[in-house]
C-alpha cells in the first residue's frame, strides 16, 4: 500500500478528511459522510476500510459478514493485520441480526477480540449511526486539543514548510508541537542549528536534555 498523506491544507481550514477502501466508497457509510462535509480519499486499503488518522482505522462489518468471517477463519486475521498496522484499531459491528452462529460462539469471538488482540468492538443499529461515530473520531483525532501528527510524506505535493517540519522533528526526542514551536522561534533551520542550549531552552518543551541532544547531534563529528 502505498504511503498515507493528510493534506495539510484540509486541516488547516478545519476540514474534516478519511481515507476510505475504494471498494467502500459507495457505501451508504460514506455517502453520509460526504453529505456532512468529509472529503473522502478512496484508494485500496490492506487494512481497514476508514483511516481516520496515522494511528486509528476502523474495520466496517455488518452481522452476517461477521458470522462468515468466523466460520472462515477471516476475523483473527484481519485483526491481527489491524493491529499490526495501526496503534489504535477499532471495529465497527452494524446490525445485529446473528443467525448462524450460536451466542457462546459470538461472545467467544468478542472476548477474544478484545482481550488477545486489544481491538475495541463499536455496536451500531445503522450505518448513520457509524457515519456520526466516525466524523466525531475524525474531530478528536484532527482536531481535538490541536492535535499534531508526525509527518509522513509521498513524492510530490511538499511544501517547503513541510520539508523544514520534516528535518526538526527528525532531531533527537522532538515531536511534531515542539517543531513547530522550534521553527516559529527561531523561524530558520539555520537558526536553530547555530543555537546554543541555553537558547533552545527558551523554548517552551525544550529542557536541557532535549537542548543537549539537539546539539550534540550538530556538533559532534560522523563516524559510520
């Protein structure tokens, strides 16, 4: 699959986005997100069938489709799958119309998702209902307490000021709030390459061990 891009420009004008599997995009699910103003990105997902942010997907089953994923073996996998390629997995479960598998086999299955897997099962009686659990994830995971996530880049489409992110955060025990903080301080890479650590430090985040990291990683001489 190929690398995931969040358009920066989306977030910045508060626009809520998804990743959503091109085979999902006529879904009634995402027919009701793009009536409430999500812009969907459809492309072929390994995993999941929502990306909501770099660390949460959602996997989309209905009742029967549940119940076959059982009987063919299809569910553990694809958890597993899930959890391998996101930090935050969830599974959504609409319907609830069981008629092939009996209740102790449907709890074995839900236990087993959540105690050997850590994937949370969501309950929806409608796709609606899923679609309103969604835009609200989207807002607490692109939004909420302004959020920041790690950059993580295609081949083309970046932008200068994204380049500049790209390089700070790389630098030892830095995450994406305290680049920005960096880059607005010192407003040049240059800058903060010359800083010294009792400069760094005036920057809100940066301690003097952080400060310390900073400067050894400029300073001290390569050695393959």
């Amino acid at each position: 699959m190929a690398e995931l891009v969040f358009d920066e420009g989306l977030t910045a004008s508060n626009t809520l986005q998804l990743f959503v599997d091109d085979r999902e995009l006529k879904s009634s699910v995402a027919k009701a997100l793009f009536r409430k103003g999500v812009v969907l990105k459809p492309v072929r997902l390994e995993s999941g069938d929502f990306i909501v942010s770099e660390r949460v997907a959602l996997e989309r089953k209905e009742a029967k489709d549940f119940e076959a994923s059982i009987i063919d073996g299809r569910l553990f996998v694809q958890a597993g799958r899930l959890k391998n390629a996101f930090e935050s997995p969830l599974l959504a479960l609409v319907g609830s119309d069981f008629e092939r598998i009996q209740p102790n086999a449907l709890r074995g299955a839900f236990i087993s998702l959540a105690v050997d897997f850590k994937l949370p099962v969501f309950f929806f009686d409608s796709d609606d209902e899923l679609a309103d659990f969604l835009y609200a994830l989207a807002e607490k995971e692109q939004f909420g307490e302004q959020r920041m996530h790690r950059l993580q880049f295609a081949k083309k489409g970046v932008t200068l000021a994204e380049q500049q992110r790209l390089v700070v955060e790389s630098l030892p025990g830095l995450g994406p709030k305290n680049a920005v903080s960096l880059l607005k301080h010192f407003k040049t890479l240059q800058r903060i390459a010359n800083a010294s650590p009792d400069d760094l430090q005036q920057v809100e985040g940066i301690g003097k061990q952080r400060a310390e990291s900073m400067r050894k990683v400029f300073e001290q001489e390569f050695e393959q």
